[in-house]
C-alpha cells in the first residue's frame, strides 16, 4: 500500500480552534492526568501522518486537537482519572471549540464528535477511519518515551513496581494496575495485530514498532538491575 505523505499542518487549518483549544487547557490549569495541550497537538500531528487520505487526516487531525475534553472534564468536575463524564458534556466543550470555524460541516462536525466521545473504547469493525485514526494517534502518544514519567501523573497512588510480583500479578489489570511497570506492560497489548485495543492503520504499526521495543527494553533492564541487585526474588522481611 502506497502512504501519501503528510501535508497538513493542522494549526494551520484549524487556526482559530487550536488557539482557543490552547486557551482552554491553560485556564483550566494546563494538564490533566497527564494530558495538556501539548498531547492534543501530538495526536493530532499523528493523525495527519498516519491518516490513509486527505479528508481522514483533516477530520483526525481536527478530533486529535478535541480530543482531550474528557479529561478536562474529569478534572473540573474532581472524578479523577478513570471517572465517567457524560457525553452530553464533552459534546458541548468540543462544540465550543468547534464553533471558532463556520466552514465545518455538520456532517464533518458529527464525524469528529463521534471520535472524540469514542476514542479511548475498544476497536470495533464499525468504527470510522476518522475513529480509527484518532484511536492510533493517540496510542502513538501514549507508547512514546515520556509515557514513563506520565504514567507517575497518571496514577500517582501506586507503586512504580511491585517488588514481590514485579510483572506477574494474576489480579493486575489495565484499571488497577497495582504498579507503573504492570500498567506498561499492559499497554504492550496495544502491539497485537488484530486484537481489540491493537493499533490497526499500516503507517501507524511501523511507526509504533520502535515505541514498542522501547517499552521492552524499559521493562526488561529494570528487572534485569533488580536482579543484579540480588532483589529477585524479593526477600521475606519476617516482623
């Protein structure tokens, strides 16, 4: 498959609304969970790489900038990170957004409603290019190098490891992950071809491979300096 090349700079199409979605973030105290402006503009970048045309990587690109309502959300509203915001909600914050542009369609407005409200779900088979791509430019992102500090933000009342089980928790999961390392090792299902949180469009996985290698290697050398450490296995403190 041949990719086009990126050639939209969506600061540059979308002006209005990038200045006043940056406005946004800063007056509401500039990063949530991890999230500020500075991953909006990122996913939204990506979008406009990765997207397989014109018109997804313009309507990506535009949901990317968006797509950080919910957590806004969640932080003015105190349910912390993995709190439910209502749909109602996040519609009416991107459509204040979306109102600083007249010449967005409401065909086009609706298409980056939906990738904004569905962004982090599952994948689906039904899901549109526009979600598909705002769902892989996001989870670039979310595996790059800083994800390791964001992760300490993110979920900042757990541990960075768990010394005993390190890796191997059978009750850990990606909502309670009970360490920063098991939560990254569970991101790395996002690698799956084909799987329900995998990363799906073809420039997107080549793009990811180098993250995902990262990802194992941070992984693998903090075993391997507790191992050197004489740490593992863990020592048995008796009262």
């Amino acid at each position: 498959m041949v990719h086009r090349k990126q050639n939209i700079k969506i600061w540059e199409v979308f002006p209005r609304i990038t200045t006043v979605i940056k406005k946004c973030h800063e007056s509401e105290g500039g990063t949530f969970f991890g999230h500020d402006f500075d991953h909006a503009l990122r996913v939204a970048n990506y979008a406009t790489i990765i997207a397989e045309d014109e018109k997804t990587a313009r309507l990506a690109g535009l949901a990317g900038l968006c797509h950080n309502a919910d957590r806004i959300l969640q932080h003015k509203t105190d349910v912390g990170f993995y709190g439910d915001v209502l749909d109602v909600e996040v519609k009416k914050l991107v459509n204040s957004w979306l109102d600083n542009d007249k010449n967005i369609s409401i065909d086009d407005r609706e298409i980056v409603l939906d990738a904004v409200l569905h962004h982090s779900k599952k994948n689906d088979p039904s899901d549109s290019p526009t979600l598909i791509t705002l769902m892989d430019a996001d989870r670039l992102v979310n595996i790059e190098a800083d994800l390791i500090p964001r992760e300490g933000q993110c979920i900042p009342n757990v541990h960075v490891i768990d010394p005993i089980l390190l890796l191997s928790d059978p009750e850990a999961h990606f909502f309670n992950p009970k360490s920063i390392m098991r939560h990254v090792k569970e991101i790395l299902d996002w690698e799956i071809e084909g799987g329900i949180v995998g990363i799906r469009l073809p420039k997107a996985r080549k793009i990811a491979k180098s993250r995902f290698n990262f990802l194992k290697l941070f992984l693998k050398t903090t075993i391997d300096q507790r191992k050197e450490a004489g740490l593992i296995p863990y020592p048995e403190i008796k009262p």
